[in-house]
C-alpha cells in the first residue's frame, strides 16, 4: 500500500514564518540590548580610568602652585617657585656663596634689597621672590585649562613670561565632558577669619568677592578677579569628567581637593 504524503499548508507556511519573525525580533533587541550594555560598560571603565590619570596629573600640577593669578572656573593660571622650573639645577650655586641651591633660602641673595610695594614680589627669600634671574619677569607660571572646541584639558608653562602654547602645552586629558575649578579659603588662614560671611565655616569664592574693607579685600563684582581677593585661595575644588564616546553624555565623573601647602604660606 502506497501513502501518500501531505504537503505544507499555505496557513502553516505563513503561522510559522511569523513564528520565526517573532523570534528573530526578540532575538535582536536581546542582542541589542546586550551589545548596549557592553559598549555603556566599557565606556564608564574607560572613562573612570581616564578621569582617574587626568585628576592624578592636575593634582600633580596644582599641589606646587604658591599664588594664584587666574581664577575661572574653567582656568587657572599660578605661579610656582623656580625650583619647578625646566631649567632649574639643584645642585647649581646661582649667588655664588657655597650653598648649593637647593639648601640655599636666598639663591639670588637679594633678600634685603628694598623696592617699591608693586616691585617687592622680585625680591626676598625664595617663597616670596618670584624673580631670581633678575630679568625682571616672572620666572615659572602654569596653566590649567579646557578647551571646550577639542574637549581636552591642557597644561601649558610660561619661562620668564614667554608666550603660551609653546613648547610645555600638553594634554592633561582628551574627551573631557566637564572640568569645573571651584576655589575655597580657610578661617584658620589670618586672611579668612573675617570673612566668613553667613557663618558656616566655609570660605567660598563669593564671600573673597563680596566682603570689602575694612573685613575684607574684596571689590563685590560678582568675580575672584583681584589679586587681593586671590590671596583668600588655600584650597581648588576640581570635578572632571568623561565623555569617551563622544555623545555629549557623561560616562563617568569625579570631584577632588587639592591644598597646595604654599598658597596660605606665601600669602600671609
């Protein structure tokens, strides 16, 4: 007996086509999903470790600062003793006394030369002298800075006031999506102790602006502009973070203090 055999119905067909479409959907947004997931997991890792080097190297930078002279929120510009300086020899003899630089508190012993209140910054012991090659210039300024075009944060230093963007500009880091700088005072400073305006401890940016003599030296222009009201700056607030994909969303972010133990000691 011979049988016969039954054929795929058109209905079948279609039920099991739809069948397989259902699948492959589900299949697909898993597989998005997933793939979703991955890349937003290895963007945060990447960026935590991107924003961990760039505040390691910042901190670096900033801990030597001994004045401050810009003070933006997305800049800051500050002076640094000579001894960070490219050029700087240690061992050298600069004033020719037997010390060698590096134990010498004077290196250019000029410190009781008497000047003008505006000029006496050139003159004094190393902290406070901020010319020891007599050029009349400031030896070693630094910057730190984003560039919002590139989303980088660069550091640049100027010798003797050379121009910026030579050759010491690097990038401290790429893809940055946030750096702000907020910039604090201390009431243990003498500087702070009367300006602590709403009591509550905390030397803020306005308050250096807002209390004017005799309590203050600030000028109440809604700016840390003066360089008065930038002697009040003890410690610099950074949050940085990270857009590594580049889709104008954060993917990972950060905020640290730093004190650079000069500020307060050279602006007393």
């Amino acid at each position: 007996m011979v049988r016969s055999r039954r054929g795929v119905t058109l209905t079948e067909l279609m039920a099991g086509m739809a069948i397989m479409a259902i699948v492959s959907v589900a299949f697909t947004s898993v597989l998005r999903f997933m793939v979703k997931n991955t890349m937003t997991a290895r963007n945060a890792g990447e960026g935590q470790e991107a924003v961990r080097q760039g505040l390691m190297k910042a901190e670096r930078l900033l801990v030597h600062a001994d004045e401050v002279r810009i003070a933006s929120p997305t800049l800051v510009e500050f002076v640094l003793d000579l001894d960070m300086s490219p050029g700087y020899d240690a061992n050298g003899d600069r004033d020719g006394d037997g010390v060698p630089d590096y134990r010498d508190g004077d290196r250019d012993n000029d410190v009781s030369l008497l000047d003008s209140a505006t000029a006496q910054w050139r003159h004094g012991y190393n902290l406070k002298d901020d010319d020891e090659d007599g050029d009349g210039k400031i030896d070693v300024r630094r910057r730190l800075y984003l560039d919002a075009a590139s989303r980088k944060l660069y550091s640049d230093m100027s010798i003797n006031e050379a121009a910026w963007g030579g050759q010491y500009l690097q990038t401290v880091m790429a893809d940055v999506s946030s750096f702000t700088l907020t910039y604090f005072g201390n009431k243990a400073n003498a500087l702070g102790r009367n300006i602590d305006a709403n009591g509550d401890g905390i030397i803020s940016s306005n308050e250096m602006d807002s209390v004017t003599p005799a309590s203050g030296m600030g000028d109440n222009n809604g700016k840390l502009d003066t360089a008065n009201e930038k002697r009040y700056v003890t410690m610099m607030r950074i949050y940085l973070a990270s857009d590594r994909n580049r889709d104008n969303k954060t993917d990972y972010g950060v905020e640290t203090d730093v004190y650079p133990p000069l500020l307060p000691l050279k602006s007393r």
